[in-house]
C-alpha cells in the first residue's frame, strides 16, 4: 500500500463554486416554496425538464435528495420507514430512502443548508419512465399526499435503433403536458423560451460531456469518483446559464492538469470502467482504494447519462424526445455492449468494475451474461460487485475490497481473472 501522501484525493478547485451553486439551487427552492412563486415542479432527472423550465417553474429532483440521503448515510435509518409502511426493500433504495425521510420529517438538506428545514413542496409532478418504473410510483405516493397533479411520459424500453416512431411517440407526449402545465403555470407557452432553454441544455451537455472525455488523457485528470460530485449541475441545473458557465470554469481547470501532467491518481498504472449505479455512501472509501492501488477508475455509464448530443434548439420537441430515448439504459444489450466497446476502446480501459446494484435492476447490467460476453468478445476482463446505491445491507465493505484488490492484482500481473463475481 502507498503512504499516506500518495494516497490523498486530490480537490478540484471548481468545487468550491459547485458548493455555492447547490446552494443557490435549493434556497432558491425553498423560496419559492415559502412565497408561493414561482410555482415549484418536480422532475425525474431525465425527465423534460427544459419545457418546465421554459414554462417558468423552478425545478426540483428528488433523485438527487435520495442520492443526497445516501452519501449522507441517512439513508440507513430512513429506509426502514418506507419498509414499514409497504414498500418492499427489494425495490429502489432512492424511492425507500425518499419516503422514509418524509415520514420521519427528515432531510440532509437541513443539515447542508441553514433555514430549510424540508424538501420543496411541489405544484406538480412530472415524470418519464426512461429511469424505470418506481418513479411513476415514487412521485404518485407524494401526488396522492398532497393532492397534486402527477403527469409525464412513458417510455419505449429495449430500444436497438432510435427510429422515428419512437421519437414521434415522445415528442407527442411531452406537447401533450403543455396545456396542463399552462393551467399549473399560469403562463402561456413561448417556443422561443424553450429554444433557449435547449439550446443552454444542449451547450451544458457538450461542456459536461467535453469535461468527462479529459480522462481519455493518460494519466487521467479526473476519475468517476469525481464525475459523481461535479455531474450536478449537469442533472439539476440543465437548460440554465448557471450550468454552462460552471463547466466553462471546470473544463480550463481539468485541461490545465493535463498540460501540467497532474493525475488523478498519482503513478496511474491501471484504468478501469464503472459500469452502474454509485455506492453513494462509500464513495469516499472507494475512491481511496484505488488511489492506493494505483488505478484510476476513468469513465463511467452513469456520468453520461447527461450527455444529450440530440437536443437541437430549432425542433425542441422531436430533438427532446430523441435524447431521452437515446439513453443508455433504455437500449438493447447489443446497442449496450457495442456502446461499452467505445467507452473502452475511447478511454484505454484494463478492466470493468460493473456494480450488481440489488434495488435498481434497471441500472445494473451484468445479470444477462454481459461481462462474460465482452470478455469473450473483447478480451476485456471485469469483476461485479454486490451493492445498492444507498441500502448500504446490500454491500459487504470486506468483501468488496478484497475482490479489487484481487482483481487489480491479477491485472497487474497480466493474469485474467478466474470469475468476474
């Protein structure tokens, strides 16, 4: 094992902006929860929330509170509260967490930021099933509390090729929620405004997108774990000045690094792939790790999931509804593997991490033979790790550590692993 010096995180200066960015995020929230303008929307994070926003909401999205509750670990003691009341702990820990934390009139929100002492109420709930089923079900549990309107899109799953019908399909149901949000909103629908608002999602998805492909560079200026902290922006505060401006302030940081020769992981002698959802509430002792091992964790699944290269400012409609069916966990396991052998092929990938996370079937990707067949295909080995992304039950920290390390060994000797599990 390295010492102490080698293994230090090293801090993205950037982050400090991040911080005051959330910050503003959720006062301006809370405020507008307190004054009752504007009116409040709540999203699921692929969810249309450009048009809510060209519609003069401000938007709020609960799956960045549930992993909020699980980096925090809060998440431990509120899930049981959702368990209690019907929802079985099979199913998403985000949901269960969620949930739990209302019931028990909790939040990590309070402790993060004076003065708001509960998540927004909102004035609608607005969803697409592109995540799964549990968010339709999640956002109709607090619809039926508070007696708001729950409306949104379902999605098309199994998607090979996005054709033109499965566009027109989505395109069809996000026009549809406009008059419903008019009458929410109180304000007329303006194409312009939402022209505007794609095109500052768009020019965010390029910007994010720019910043994930620095790790392509060896040694890599960032890793997953980093991705996981400074995606924000790019998930709750997309179709905004705010979020453009915030990447243009990470990009010249991560390209400095790179002109500088300043890793990530210091002495990077591996570069692995993270295939699933995040461990929230052991990022930081992951993160470590591999920065003990030497092995920098480059790219991820999950940190792309904001990338929408489709949406176009001049047909916002069709152009929204093909990005979010271009999503990676919508498609088909051959779009999948095919889109896997770019991200290795792209980032100089040794080996995969694919996270078996127990209540999001939908995220994980490794219970259908897929890491045995890109090792066959490929020659690319992986492991799977057993997990969730916040019951922490799901997840044995001995065991996890013990096959990394086997696992960065064997890779480091040039010896493929017996068993990916």
């Amino acid at each position: 094992m390295a010492d102490a010096k080698e293994v230090k995180i090293k801090k993205i200066a950037a982050a400090k902006t991040l911080r005051k960015l959330m910050a503003d995020h959720f006062y301006e929230l809370d405020r507008a929860v307190k004054e009752g303008r504007p009116k409040v929307a709540w999203c699921t994070s692929v969810g249309p929330a450009e048009l809510l926003r060209a519609m003069g909401f401000v938007v709020y999205f609960p799956e960045n509170h549930g992993a909020m509750l699980g980096a925090t670990r809060m998440a431990a003691e509120t899930i049981p509260a959702a368990n209690a009341v019907g929802y079985s702990p099979d199913i998403c820990s985000y949901l269960t967490s969620d949930v739990g934390a209302f019931l028990q009139g909790r939040t990590p929100l309070t402790d993060a930021y004076e003065g708001i002492a509960a998540i927004p109420k909102p004035d609608v709930l607005i969803y697409n099933t592109n995540q799964c089923r549990e968010v339709l079900d999640w956002f109709a549990w607090y619809g039926q509390r508070w007696s708001k309107p729950v409306i949104g899109v379902e999605c098309y799953r199994g998607v090979g090729e996005v054709t033109g019908v499965h566009v027109a399909g989505i395109a069809g149901q996000i026009l549809a929620l406009v008059e419903p949000l008019e009458k929410i909103s109180g304000e007329k629908f303006d194409i312009d405004r939402l022209r505007e608002t794609v095109r500052l999602s768009r020019e965010c998805s390029d910007l994010w997108k720019e910043v994930l492909e620095t790790a392509a560079t060896k040694p890599s200026p960032l890793t997953f774990f980093d991705s996981t902290i400074h995606m924000a922006p790019a998930v709750v505060m997309r179709g905004t000045q705010v979020a453009v401006d915030y990447y243009r302030e990470l990009l010249p940081e991560l390209k400095a690094r790179i002109a500088d020769g300043v890793a990530a992981v210091e002495g990077e002698r591996l570069r692995l792939y993270w295939e699933g959802m995040p461990i929230w509430g052991r990022l930081r002792d992951l993160a470590t790790q591999f920065l003990e091992l030497r092995a920098c964790v480059v790219a991820s699944t999950y940190a792309n999931s904001w990338i929408f290269t489709a949406l176009e400012p001049d047909d916002p409609f069709k152009s929204m509804a093909r990005a979010y069916t271009e999503l990676f966990i919508v498609r088909s396991d051959p779009y999948k593997e095919k889109y896997l052998k770019e991200m290795i092929d792209t980032f100089g990938v040794d080996g995969i991490v694919f996270h078996d996370s127990k209540t999001c079937p939908h995220n994980t990707n490794c219970r259908y033979a897929m890491p045995q067949r890109l090792a066959e295909r490929l020659g690319v080995p992986s492991i799977t790790i057993a997990g969730d992304l916040n019951d922490l039950r799901c997840y044995s920290d001995e065991q996890a550590r013990t096959q990394i390390e086997a696992f960065v060994e064997q890779l480091s000797s040039g010896v493929a692993p017996v068993s990916n599990r």
